[in-house]
C-alpha cells in the first residue's frame, strides 16, 4: 500500500535531526552523492542564524559525515532569481566558519551544498545537476592532477575533491517515473509518497518514520495547518500574479508590478517582493 508522508522540509525541521533517523538521510545521501555517507552528527551553523543583513542565507539543515565533510541541504518552494548566488554565499559562509584561527589551510573542510527546489532554476532538461571544481588546460584541454605528495598527505586523487560540490533537485521538473533508485526519492519529495515496490537505501526508514498518521496530535494538527497555509500562500501569489497581468495590460508594466507588490506584502518579505516584482526596495517600503 502507498503511503502519504510529511514533506522533506518539515522532516528535516522536525524529524531527521534525531540520531534514531539519521538513517534516512544517509540513505537519501548516499543515492544522491554516489558513495556510502554516514552521519556522525548534525550540526548547528552561524548561518542558520537569520540576521536583517542576512537573511537569504538560511541553512535548513546542516550534517557532518564521519570523513568530517559538511553536507548542507536546503529546500525553497519560492521562485528566487538570485538563488545561485545564494548557494555560493552559503558554501562560502560556511567554509570560513569551520577554519579555526590561526589554521592552515590544509583545515578547509570539503562541502556538499545539496539544493532541493521546487521551481525552475535556470533552464535546462534535467532535474538532477552535480557541479564541481575542475582546472582545464587552455592549449593541452588537460585536466590539472594533485601530484602523488598532496594525493598522500590529503586523501585525495582528484583536486575537485578538495573543492565544494554542489547538487540541485528541479524537483517539479520531475516526471514522475522512476527508473533508478535516486527517482524513487525524487519522487518522494515530489508527491511525499512513497510506492511499495521503491528500494531505495533510506526510504523503508523513512515510511516508518514520516508517516502522517503516526505523528502525535499536536504535530500532525500543526503539519495539516502548514501544508494548508502553503496551498493557500500560492493561491495568493497565483492571483496576484494575475490581477497584475490583467492590470498591466490595462495601465502598463509598472502599474501592474505595484498591483503584485501590493498583493504580497502582507505574506512576503520586502526583499523577496524586490526579487518577484522588479519594483526597487525604497519603492516597496513607499507602499506600504
């Protein structure tokens, strides 16, 4: 039988910082890097802690492995322009975070920033993309190797290993087939549902574990009025967005940006509106 789960983000928030679930990350990792990942911890980062200066670089759960490698996962439902500058901006936070003072570089800690969202990200065909740090050759097209001496002393063959990696989910680009293991969780995240023939490593946990109907009381009510806000904070953007089409037909572009500006302001925040609208933060605050 099919079962409906919580959504992957409440999971995280809730459910999968427990060292009794971390088996469901793992397995979800290990699909998706490639390689058996075991977590030795999670970690809290100064980079959860939002500030006004700060506040898109929001890290939704943050791992270290038991090779002491980062593993950062976040997950965005909203459309954000900006989100690849994000991604940089968060993996470099977090790499001068973790070098104590007065180390040596050789401490830089390898960062996985693995990115789930719910929107179009750039264009492209896939659903799934891995990028990593190469150094080609201009005159050989050679790929530049670490010599035999930093492979010993740093546990490495490749220099990219040395480098954050970065993975991103275009979860909605997902056509709902799965024809490997990594689908049946992509599928997962897309329709928090998980089919009785997928065997994927982590998803047998996570049926037992993020079943709806074994939260308590008082979870289960607030996980319902969650996803309910959710439906209708994107019924609101759906219908700004269309009352500003309508009305930008009738008075112009920036008449209908100030219409959507006006409808979000009470669900989004001034800079996110910025993003959406086009409209300039001083403009915003006008408005309102």
């Amino acid at each position: 039988m099919d079962r409906k789960l919580v959504s992957f983000d409440w999971a995280m928030k809730k459910i999968l910082r427990q060292k009794a679930n971390f088996g469901i990350l793992e397995g979800f990792l290990t699909e998706l890097l490639k390689f058996d990942v075991k977590i030795e911890e999670i970690l809290e980062s100064e980079a959860n802690q939002e500030t006004e200066d700060d506040k898109f670089n929001r890290v939704d759960l943050l791992a270290k492995n038991e090779d002491n490698e980062l593993i950062l996962i976040e997950v965005q439902h909203s459309s954000e322009i900006d989100y690849f500058h994000r991604m940089l901006f968060g993996v470099s936070k977090l790499v001068t975070e973790y070098i104590k003072k007065g180390k040596g570089y050789t401490k830089v800690k390898k960062v996985y920033s693995v990115n789930i969202v719910y929107f179009s990200l750039g264009q492209g065909k896939d659903y799934v993309y891995h990028g990593e740090t190469t150094f080609r050759g201009l005159h050989d097209n050679d790929i530049l190797k670490p010599s035999y001496r930093q492979k010993e002393d740093f546990n490495i063959e490749e220099i990219s290993d040395i480098y954050p990696e970065y993975y991103i989910l275009r979860v909605n680009q997902f056509n709902d087939i799965a024809k490997n293991s990594l689908d049946e969780w992509i599928y997962f995240l897309k329709n928090e549902e998980i089919k009785t023939q997928f065997k994927a490593k982590g998803l047998d946990k996570a049926k037992e574990a993020l079943d709806v109907m074994k939260l308590e009381d008082k979870d289960r009510a607030v996980y319902k009025r969650r996803e309910e806000n959710k439906i209708y904070k994107e019924s609101l953007l759906y219908t700004a967005e269309r009352k500003g089409l309508k009305k930008g037909l009738e008075e112009g572009k920036k008449s209908a940006k100030i219409e959507i500006a006006k409808s979000l302001l009470d669900i989004l925040d001034i800079e996110t509106i910025s993003l959406k609208t086009g409209l300039t933060i001083e403009e915003i605050i006008l408005l309102k």
